[in-house]
C-alpha cells in the first residue's frame, strides 16, 4: 500500500511540474550576417542566402514572413515573401520597391506604399500573387482591426503660406482608386508654436480598436529632435496631441485590457537625458502621470500586464556635452503602475546592456549586448522572479515573435 501511494504521488508531482514547464515554444524571424532566420523552440533554420535582409514580418497566421532584400546602402529594397509550408521565397510580383508594408489582421494579404501608392495583394493557390492599387497620395497607413479599411496620411504640401494640414482618409481595402471608397477621417491642423508636423506615422490601435495613436512628425532635422505623439478615435471626432518624444515606434505601447497608452516622453536626439516613460488614460488627460525617477533616463519599454510595465534604464549622463556619444548602460525594471514600486529585474555586466524588452505571451525577452551597434543575444525569463536563460546568440536586431492571435 505504501508503494502505491509513493508512486501515485510521483505521478502527481510529474504532472504538475510538466504543467508548470509547458510554456508555449516561442517562434521568432531574425537576421543574422544580414540573412533571413527562423528559430522555434531550439531549432534554429536559415532561410535566406545572398541576401540583405530587413523588417521582416509574420502574416497573422505564421505561414509567410515578408521582408525587403536590397543592399547595405538601402539603394535598393525589394519586397519578398517567405512560404512556409513551401520552404521557399518568392515575389509577388517581379522588383517592387516598397516604402512600408503591413499584413491584414485578418488574411493573408499584404499592404505595402510603392511610391505614393497604396496597393494589396492578390490571392492564388492559397498564397500572395499579383497585386491591385488601392489609393494614390498615400505616406503612410493602417489596416483597420476588421481588415476592411486603412486609415492613411496624405504629407502636407509647403504653399506660400506655409505647410498645409496633414489630412487622414478612411480607405476601403478593395477602393482600387474609386473616390467613392475614400473618405476624409480627419485633418490635423498644424503651427510652429504648438503641434509642427508635415506628416503622421506609426499608426497603432488600442486593445479594442477605440482609439489609434500616431507620431506626427515634422521636417526631417527637427524630428531627430522631437515628434509629435497623438491620439484620435476610431470616429475620427476626438483628437488630441499627448506630448513630445522621439520617433521610435517601440516606445509607444497601448496596454493589453484598457485604454492606457505608455510611452517613452522627452526631446532631444541624444539618449543621455529627458527620456521619460509615462501613461495616459483615454480620454486623454494633459497630466499623465510619469513613472521614471529623477536622474535616470528609460529607452526602451512594454507592458508585462494590465498593471506592469517593464522599461530599460539606465543612469543619466548629465556631464558629457561633446565628443563620442557615450553608451547608456540599460537594465530592465518592472513597474508597478497602481502603486508605482518599481524594482530592477535583470543585471547585466560591467560593460553590457540590456534593452529591446518584449513579453511574449507569459515570457519577457530582452537584448544583451556590449552596445547599441554591435550585435548581441535575446534573452528570456519565464516569469520576472524565474531564471534566465540564453534563447539566441550573435544576432544584429531584436527578432520579430510570432504570436498567435486572439479570434
């Protein structure tokens, strides 16, 4: 009797340890020596060769990853897509130099700016083939969450007068130029003195597809200084100007279960002061409230819950004012935005930084590396109080995760 009940308590134990480890694999594209790479799990798969990859993209159901092929200069950048059930790359249609691309979240059709045209892809035999214009004027845009419309930014015009309005169109996706599918969602005015910009970028929507956030983005000196972060919702009533920051599109985050924007604050091109994480509620507020404490600067950040916020921080470097500029050393910190505890979480070496964090699931992965130019390794925690662990070694960029979405 004792025997069976030992043994039935080891079948017990191994149960639920196997539950407790059974965290889902994680499926990541990357670049290394500019070539194309998969890893899921522990098994690492190049899929390019003689290339010069960059921005690679998973369409919303994992099959295809799209990414440019051009050369070190960025002269030439030509769109492809990677099958993977057929192992194999391909072009949609023959040297199409695209601008910016995006996935529906919905199918398997790609939308990319060729030019100042907006244009999607056709479908044949299960895959992307062929193409159809969809608008022309087109700087910028987004899928809808519905996968039916854009929202796209026409950049303004410099009259006599001065710089015209950015103007927001609401798009239908099979439009194919009709006037009758296209229609004005919103026009940004723009001055000098309060919100400066020509164009708007870096379209992301809130969890429920109320609100959409941008970067306006004025001309090309000034936003290496500053840029515009705003808000409108899905009507295209509300609209309002958040603050001032830099143009990273990762330092902009909308919470997982709330209408809750994070953001990295703060002007100034060099990393070494006045960078800020902060949060604002929708309806926007004027006095979000800011998390980062003084004499510390965050360059890098993502929500880890409803109520967590990771960031990468580092020092700030209020003595160097010329010459090289030099290295913030980055650690993560956890966020407690309810209560605003805030703890340090990885501990990299004398002479390393950590940055890039990104939750994946339950997950939190970051990049490790001897500074921002060199290339480095992605590293994961199953949980901010568990071991970390090395999952890639000797990559140029933070991988792109493939997440399975919610339907």
């Amino acid at each position: 009797m004792k025997i069976r009940v030992f043994v039935f308590l080891l079948i017990i134990l191994g149960f639920h340890a196997g539950i407790a480890s059974a965290e889902p694999a994680l499926k990541a594209a990357f670049i290394r020596d500019h070539q194309l790479w998969i890893k899921q799990g522990e098994k690492e798969v190049q899929l390019t060769k003689d290339a010069y990859v960059r921005s690679p993209q998973w369409s919303y159901d994992g099959r295809f990853i799209a990414y440019t092929d051009g050369d070190e200069s960025g002269g030439r950048s030509e769109l492809y897509i990677y099958d993977m059930e057929k192992k194999e790359s391909f072009q949609h249609y023959p040297h199409v130099k695209v601008f910016g691309f995006k996935w529906s979240p919905v199918r398997n059709q790609l939308a990319y700016t060729d030019g100042t045209v907006l244009n999607i892809t056709r479908e044949k035999n299960g895959r992307p083939q062929g193409f159809e214009n969809v608008s022309l004027g087109v700087s910028s845009f987004e899928w809808t969450p519905d996968g039916k419309e854009f929202i796209v930014s026409a950049e303004s015009s410099l009259t006599p007068a001065g710089w015209e309005p950015i103007r927001l169109f609401k798009v239908a996706s099979n439009a194919n130029l009709s006037q009758d599918k296209i229609h004005p969602f919103y026009t940004i005015q723009t001055n000098e003195s309060d919100l400066f910009a020509i164009y708007a970028n870096d379209f992301k929507w809130s969890y429920d597809g109320k609100w959409l956030s941008m970067i306006a983005i004025p001309t090309a000196s000034w936003s290496n200084d500053s840029n515009s972060l705003c808000v409108i919702d899905n009507q295209g009533e509300r609209f309002q100007m958040i603050g001032n920051m830099l143009g990273f599109k990762d330092w902009v985050k909308w919470a997982p279960a709330s209408n809750q924007l994070a953001y990295i604050s703060g002007e100034g091109r060099f990393f070494v002061k006045d960078k800020k994480t902060a949060i604002a509620d929708m309806p926007a507020i004027k006095n979000e409230k800011v998390y980062t404490p003084q004499g510390f600067v965050d360059l890098g950040l993502d929500w880890l819950s409803q109520n967590e916020v990771i960031v990468a921080r580092a020092k700030e470097n209020l003595e160097w004012n010329e010459g090289p500029v030099p290295t913030m050393y980055t650690a993560l910190y956890v966020i407690d935005i309810g209560s605003s505890i805030q703890k340090q979480i990885t501990f990299p070496k004398k002479g390393q930084l950590d940055s890039n964090p990104l939750v994946v699931g339950d997950q939190l992965t970051w990049m490790r590396r001897s500074s921002e130019y060199t290339p480095g390794e992605v590293w994961v925690k199953n949980g901010i109080n568990e071991e970390e662990h090395v999952w890639l070694k000797d990559i140029e960029e933070a991988p792109v995760f493939y997440q399975e979405r919610d339907n």
